[in-house]
C-alpha cells in the first residue's frame, strides 16, 4: 500500500512502536519524579545548588534583648540542612511519627490536681537522673517524692504537648533528655486525659485552654521559687502557651519560653488543611487521633457531647463541631477558632520568647504567622526556617539529631545566663484579654480649659468605673456606721443620685479615697460631694452651651419663616395706604 494514503495517525503509531520499550519506561520514570518531587515538596537540588546564607530571623532591631541574645546564639544563625534521603516536609513529618528514634529512660511522675478536680500528669526527668543514670527498669515510674528540695536552684523547664501527644512522644523524649543533659529540670505537663491519666471532672483541653498550664506554673514557682523557670510549647501547646503569655502579661511566673510550630491563627488553619490532597491526609489522620481521644473517655463524651457525631467525624473541624464545642460551650467552630488564637495576643507578651515556624510547615501554613507584630514586639525572636515539616527538622546522613532541639537548648542556655529574663510583677488589673470588644463602651468626653470638647481615651474606664462603685459601697458603710438614721438616708440619697449623674473625671474622685479611710468621715465627703456639685454646675452650663450652638441654625430658620410669613400680611396693607 502506497504510504501517501495511509492517515497521519497510523504513520504516527507505526513510528512510536519502532522506539524500544524500556525507553517508555524511562520517561515514564522521569515524569513521575518530576510530579512527585513537585507534589511532595522535596527540596533536594535545591539545598544542593541554592544554599542560603543561614535562617531567617525577624526581631525588633531596637531590642537590647534580641541583639544581646542573637549574638551568642550560632545555631539559630545557622542553616538547616535536612537529611537528604528524606529532604520533604512529608517525609520528615512522616519519619517523626513513624521512624523517630528516641532515647531509653523513665520520668518521674506527680499527679497535680486542679481547683475543678481535674488530674494532670507532670513527668519529671531530672538532670541528677541524667548524669546519675537513674532511668527505671523497664519502663517503670520512678518516684518523685522529695526528689527535688525546694531550695533547688536548677533552673525548670515545663513542656507542653502537642494535639494529642503526650511525654511518651519521640520528639518530646529527645527534647527531654537533651535539655536534663545539659543541667536543667524538665517536667513534661500532660494535657489532661492523656498520659495514662483518667479525666477526674467535667473540663476537657483545648487548643485555648490556658487554665492548667497557669495554675501548673504558679504551682512550680510556689514551690520552687528558688529555681528559675521557663516553658516550651510545641504545636497546640505553642498556641495555649503564646496564648497564656499574653493573657498573663508581667503577672507570669515564667522566665523565658519557646515556641514550635505554632498554628498561631486556628482559622486560617482551619482553611489551609483542607485545601490540598496532602493536607487533607493530615487533617484526617489528626481527626483519628483526637477519636482515639475520645474513645478513652467515651462515658464523658456521650454524657456531654454529641458521641455519635464524635464517631462519624471525617475532619478536625467535624470533630470540634461535635466535641469541643458542646464541652466548652463555643457557639460555632468558628468562635472556637477565633477566640483560642494566640496570634492575637502575641503584642502583650512580656516574656523573652524565640518562635520556632518552618515555613514549608505541612501543618501549620506561614500565612498564619504574625510577622508584624512579632517584629513589634521587643520581646519576640522569630526564626523561620525554609525547610523542616512539621516538629521534625531532622538533620544528618543518619537523622539522628533534630535542628529545633539544638536551637532551643541553645537559646535557653543562653537566656539563663543573661541579665533579660523575666521577674514576675504583680498585676493591679485583671488578666489581659486580646478579645474585649469596645461595641458595649460607651463615649467619654474630656473638656479642655479652653473649652474644646474632645473624646477621651477609653483606657482605665472600667477602672473608674470600678473606683466609683467602691468609693460608693465604702462611703455608705462609713456613713452608716457614724451618722444618724435621718442623716444617714439623706447622704446616702445624694451620693447616689450624684455618682449616677457623674461618671467621668474619676482622677478627682481617686483623689479622695483616702480621705474616706480617715476617721473623720463627714468632711471628705462633704468636700467630695461639693466638688462633685461644682462639675456638675460646669458639666450643665457647657451642655446648655452646647444645646444652644447646635440648635441655633434651627431656630434662626423658624424665627425667618415666622417673620416672612408676617411681612406677607403687612405689605399689602401698606401698598392700600400709599395708594389712598
């Protein structure tokens, strides 16, 4: 048959089955590599061939701390290389889960129990454990009776887990014994309900729930006071413990604290985990996780939660929809989401803190990082490594060290020793709250002495507020117990009707709260109550003032339409006058 008639197809597949099979085979090989070097993130040439100059770290360049800090601190400066056979975000999150290696030893266990009856696990290694070689015989507790005086010295380190992990964890079992081996005393504080302990109440742990992680520090600086003591949170744990911090503020007995791999924004988090067929595989397998949570404490679950959607949970987010929103009482998973991220609190940490984020993190997405506001704040170290998945950051032809582990030791070593660790302050307000909405503040007004009228700052309102209302419950104590019945009705009348009408200028009515713990009660408030007149005098003379100014226009449009509606009637009148 003539070749010119045959279709271009056949003349086409009659080439391609002329080239040898294995050549086939060898493309398709290629193109596989291709797809999974790019689908699995591995950054393997590149580590080869674009090295970087060291790890990112973002700081408040005018901080005495971070530039004091980051000056002795080499391997924070330094680059991470990961292992090469697993140079994946994946494959380093997947050998920590399935192949870490972690040293042989026993923790000292004490159970802390909290106001609400709950149990925590706090597994202690001890650094004379350490250097004494006391690790327990297979795998048996040791006693922590009076394993530690009270005058100790040995500064303490508390760690808090991750979602669902707990002291018996690879990477927490390395972190411990590198830190004891190197002279400190570490207690892992295990979520409650995990470690091998029952849930003793009604409270379960959040991604937010700072409570136990604060009462388990007072309770350390009580009775320990002598040591110092700081913190590492690790995934969920660096959430709630960048959370306390900035609750706390100067009031936390915390030195100095590290933070790995913080979610930091859950929503975002939320939305980033379900985006992509790898993070959906995380998501599920945290779910399964969190179920196996559950199933440990099945009769609290069916008791308080919704046990059945528990069951059928296909996400993180069917999960705390069913669980951690009936337990904690959250309207939607969303307010869950928003009100237990510590990125907003990250401006009121006072603490020294160094935040550790990969940013090829398969867990915890970079757009979730608060770069501003840990620039803002003079107390943040912020390093973000290109590489290192998610708490792996393995490193080595053998992967048998994890960069993370070295840059905390190092940093806290470094803290230790120097003059900018923190003192615990006592606080004069409540805890600090990243969420206070100003919606229900009413305005205030500050009058100048020129008479310029302009809004007040709404800070140390309620605190005011608050010096109000006791100078009030105090001034009628006072007066009930000095003057007459009659007497007593007619102060007690007045000073409420004045404190209704008068609730700003509250630095005049400081001024005289401690004239009222004066014996004699009568003259200061007396004195108060005339003061109180006199603004009151101002405050009705510059609202009539002000009543005046802002209705003239109104009045003077009703006194024109008045008088042209009369000057209508009396010029045809005065025309019939001129005309006769």
């Amino acid at each position: 048959m003539d070749s010119s008639s045959l279709s271009p197809y056949i003349i086409l597949f009659n080439a391609l089955s002329q080239i040898p099979t294995w050549h086939y085979l060898v493309a398709l090989l290629i193109i596989s590599i291709t797809f999974l070097y790019k689908f699995l993130e591995v950054h393997f040439f590149e580590d080869v061939f674009f090295k970087s100059q060291g790890t990112p770290i973002t700081y408040n360049p005018s901080s005495p701390f971070c530039n004091a800090i980051l000056s002795s601190c080499k391997i924070l400066h330094s680059r991470f290389v990961a292992t090469t056979w697993i140079s994946s975000p994946h494959f380093q999150t997947a050998f920590l889960q399935f192949c870490g290696r972690s040293p042989v030893f026993s923790y000292r266990r004490h159970l802390f129990r909290t106001s609400d009856g709950g149990t925590i696990a706090l597994d202690w290694l001890l650094n004379a454990d350490v250097s004494g070689g006391a690790f327990g015989i297979n795998g048996a507790s040791l006693p922590m009776n009076n394993a530690i005086s009270q005058d100790e010295t040995t500064p303490i380190v508390v760690v808090v887990p991750g979602l669902a992990s707990s002291s018996t964890s690879n990477y927490l079992k390395n972190l411990a014994f590198n830190l004891a081996k190197h002279g400190w005393n570490v207690v892992v504080s295990n979520h409650r309900g995990l470690g091998g302990v029952s849930i003793t109440s009604d409270c379960f742990y959040n991604a937010g729930w700072t409570e136990d992680l604060r009462a388990v520090a007072n309770y350390l600086h009580d009775k320990y006071p002598m040591a110092p003591l700081f913190a590492i949170g690790t995934s969920i744990g660096a959430n709630i413990l960048v959370k306390y911090l900035g609750e706390d503020g100067e009031g936390t007995p915390i030195a100095g604290a590290v933070a790995v791999c913080n979610p930091w924004d859950l929503l975002i988090g939320d939305r980033f985990i379900c985006r992509r067929l790898l993070q959906r595989i995380y998501d599920k397998a945290l779910t399964i996780g969190l179920q196996g949570y559950a199933k440990l404490h099945e009769p609290l679950y069916t008791r308080l939660a919704n046990w059945e959607g528990i069951k059928t949970a296909r996400c993180l987010r069917d999960y705390d929809n069913y669980a951690t929103c009936h337990v904690d009482k959250f309207e939607t998973v969303d307010t869950y989401y928003r009100r237990c991220s510590s990125a907003a609190y990250v401006g009121n940490v006072s603490v020294p803190l160094l935040c550790i984020s990969a940013l090829d993190d398969p867990v915890c997405t970079r757009e979730a990082i608060p770069w501003d506001e840990c620039r803002a704040n003079p107390n943040i170290v912020l390093a973000t490594p290109q590489h290192g998945g998610h708490l792996a950051f393995f490193e080595g032809l053998t992967a048998s060290s994890s960069w993370w582990i070295r840059a905390v030791d190092e940093f806290l070593g470094v803290l230790r020793s120097s003059p900018y660790i923190h003192v615990q302050k006592k606080q004069t307000s409540g805890q600090h709250s990243a969420l206070d909405s100003s919606i229900d503040q009413y305005p205030h007004l500050h009058v100048a002495e020129d008479g310029t009228v302009t809004a007040a700052s709404s800070e140390g309102k309620r605190d005011g507020i608050e010096d109000i209302k006791n100078l009030q419950m105090l001034s009628e104590e006072k007066t009930t117990e000095i003057l007459s019945n009659g007497e007593q009705e007619k102060h007690v009348t007045e000073a409420k009707s004045d404190f209704m009408s008068e609730t700003c200028q509250t630095s005049e009515i400081a001024k005289n709260i401690q004239g009222v713990e004066s014996p004699d009660i009568t003259s200061p408030l007396r004195r108060f109550l005339n003061q109180i007149s006199q603004q009151n005098s101002i405050s009705t003379w510059l609202l009539a003032f002000i009543a005046i100014r802002t209705s003239w226009p109104l009045v003077g449009s009703i006194t024109k339409f008045i008088f042209r509606k009369r000057s209508r009637k009396i010029m045809p009148a005065a025309k019939q006058v001129i005309i006769c």
